[in-house]
C-alpha cells in the first residue's frame, strides 16, 4: 500500500509517529462494526470496481465540498479564498486513500498511518505536509459527519462494476464499516485519553 508519486503519502514509513490505539483496540472495534473477514473480501472485491473510477469519485467528493463553505474553510486561507494546491495536494492522497481503504491489512503499518491521517485532521499537524496557511483544525462534527456522503455517493460507482443486488449491497456495508472504523480512529486527538 505504499505509493511514492503521492506527495506527502507516508503509509509505512519508520518516521511515523506510532499510534496510541492498540491493535487488541483495532479488533474490538472491527467486532463492534461487525467488521469481519467476509466484509474485507468484499472491499477487496470493491476495490476493483473503484479503482479506475477514482478520479470521477473524488470530483463528486470535491464538488460536495465546493458547493459547502463550511467544508471549504478547511482548505482556505485566512482572507477566505480556497487554496488550490492544497485542494490538489489533498485529493491524489485521497485517492489513495479509496484504494487503501480497500486494501486495508488492519495491522501496525495501517494503524500507524490512520494515527497520521487523524493528526492532520486535527491542530497537531493541520497544514503541516503541504505547507499550506489554510483552518487549523477539521472540526470534529465535520469529520463524523462527512461519513455519511462518502459511504452514500460510492454505491453508483459500485455499481459500474455489474455486481449481482446481494453482492452490491456486501461491499457497500463493507466499505461504510471500513470508513466509520477509520473515522473513530481519526477521532483519537480529539478525544480526552480516558474517554476515547
């Protein structure tokens, strides 16, 4: 899951800070999604589908975020102008991300790297990968909501891929499954440590 053209994409790198969240942490909350063996061959499966349709997925996410201000203040600098280098920066690693949402070994390597991705999200390390003078914080209400557009708007793209209904469905609840686990891991700066 390593991809060297993305800049700023670091999954597996010794440099990255190691996650606070055990692994034993990982599975407790894959078996509290139901998050299971049978959903990982479905994102397998789906990545297929996806992958050479990420490009049209990500200008439906963007455009969602475009046509919200309150989403694109978090890409916009101080005079309220979007940061165009940055949106770019963001999006080839949130194709990326599509594909490794799909690929995902739910081992230290990916547990290291979502610890990252929730750190960028959050004042710690906001803007710091591209340099960019834009919001210094996803607000965390955004973060969890935002889960729902990215799990709705990927069934039609799912379903470019002929799947039979029974099929379809597996890898649409394998994929929301995949991304609300990430969402609570993301979720961990946020959070007081004895209460996450």
């Amino acid at each position: 899951m390593t991809s060297s053209a993305v800049p700023g994409y670091e999954f597996g790198s010794p440099s990255l800070a190691r996650s606070p969240v055990s692994l034993d942490d990982v599975a407790t909350l894959r078996a509290s999604l139901l998050l299971g063996d049978d959903d990982v061959a479905a994102l397998r499966r789906a990545r297929e589908i996806l992958a050479p349709q990420t490009d049209a997925i990500l200008d439906v996410w963007y455009g969602f975020v475009g046509d919200n201000p309150h989403l694109l203040a978090a890409f916009s600098r101080p005079d309220g102008e979007p940061d165009g280098d940055y949106l770019a920066a963001v999006r080839a690693r949130f194709g990326q991300w599509i594909l490794d949402t799909c690929d995902a070994r739910y081992d230290q390597a990916w547990l290291d790297w979502q610890h990252e991705i929730a750190l960028r999200h959050h004042r710690t390390k906001k803007n710091r990968t591209d340099g960019a003078d834009a919001a210094v914080i996803v607000p965390f209400r955004h973060l969890v909501a935002l889960t729902y557009p990215i799990f709705a708007t990927l069934r039609p793209f799912l379903e470019q891929g002929g799947a039979e209904p029974a099929d379809l469905d597996a890898m649409h609840q394998a994929w929301l499954k995949a991304v609300l686990l990430q969402v609570i891991l993301w979720s961990r700066p946020y959070v007081h440590d004895e209460d996450f």
